[in-house]
C-alpha cells in the first residue's frame, strides 16, 4: 500500500511524459511524472505487484529490482532513470537460468516466512549469481546485507542461495 505522504508524485515544474523501457523483456510506455519512483510505476501502472514497498528509502530491500542486470532499489530510482532500459521484475527473473535456480531453491528450503522481503532478497540473490557462481558465506552476505528479513530467514536464505549456485553448476 502506498504510504500518504507520497500520494503524489507531481512535479509543479514538469508534465507527466511517455517513458518507454522494457519490462520482463516487453516494450512498456508509463505516462507519469518523471520523478515518480519506478517501484510505484510497477505496482500501480503496470500492476506488477510482486515488488514490494518496505521503507521507502532504500534501506530494507524488498523494492529490489534489475536495472539492465543490476539489483536497485525501485522506491529510490526515479522512473526517467528507466528510460529506454531494461527492468526485470519478481514476476519475470524466473525466465532466467539463474532466477529459475534461485526461485527452486527458496521452494524446496521453505525458506519464506511471512513472504513480505522474499521478492526482494531473491532479485538480489539473483543478481549475486549472475555474477558469481561460486559464492562464500562472506560474499553471500554482503550481497544480502541491503536486504531486511524481520522474520530472520538469513540461514535459510544463505542455505538456498547456496543450493542454487550447486543446481546452476551442475547444469540443472
């Protein structure tokens, strides 16, 4: 749900504009302001609900996206940052190798509780693997560290991000 204080994202300054990029690999157009954060251009213009509203200040990481393969936080990256670039969501990271291993792992380790931060933490699981296949514990963590489980899940995250980089080895 989006928090009152931002119930707007007018710019008195500036016009609502056409901002094409590419979402889960489709061409998508967003007439809005261009300094509405992408996270709400997600969920309330192209309903991709999948990616959550945590804080709002880049700080929890459920919000997490791929901007052109890299993880970012999409309560703070404006939608003119998006611009002609490629966005990957929770929705469509499953498409991917990696993605696909990752989301398999989370299931057969149970590893949410609550859910909330899961999109979050597998986009950056994700974007983890993509880079390195073959993490440690210490690279497991500092590419989680953005990323809040108020459940506390870390063992199991850490497990399953691990199940995934042996499954993507293997070839499965």
């Amino acid at each position: 749900m989006r928090p009152a204080s931002t119930a707007t994202f007018t710019n008195d300054n500036e016009e609502p504009r056409m901002i094409q990029f590419q979402v889960n690999g489709q061409a998508r157009s967003v007439d809005a302001d261009p300094e509405m954060p992408l996270l709400w251009a997600l969920r309330e213009n192209l309903q991709l609900t999948g990616t959550k509203f945590g804080c709002g200040m880049a700080l929890c990481g459920a919000c997490t996206v791929h901007l052109d393969g890299q993880a970012v936080r999409s309560c703070q990256t404006p939608l003119s940052a998006v611009a002609g670039k490629k966005v990957v969501t929770i929705e469509g990271v499953g498409a991917q190798a990696v993605g696909k291993a990752v989301q398999t792992a989370w299931m057969k380790l149970d590893v949410p509780q609550c859910g909330y931060c899961q999109s979050g933490q597998i986009m950056s699981a994700c974007a983890l693997l993509k880079d390195q296949r073959k993490p440690s514990d210490a690279d497991i963590d500092a590419a989680m560290s953005g990323n809040i489980c108020r459940c506390g899940t870390y063992n199991q995250i850490r497990a399953a991000i691990k199940d995934a980089a042996q499954n993507l080895a293997k070839g499965a």
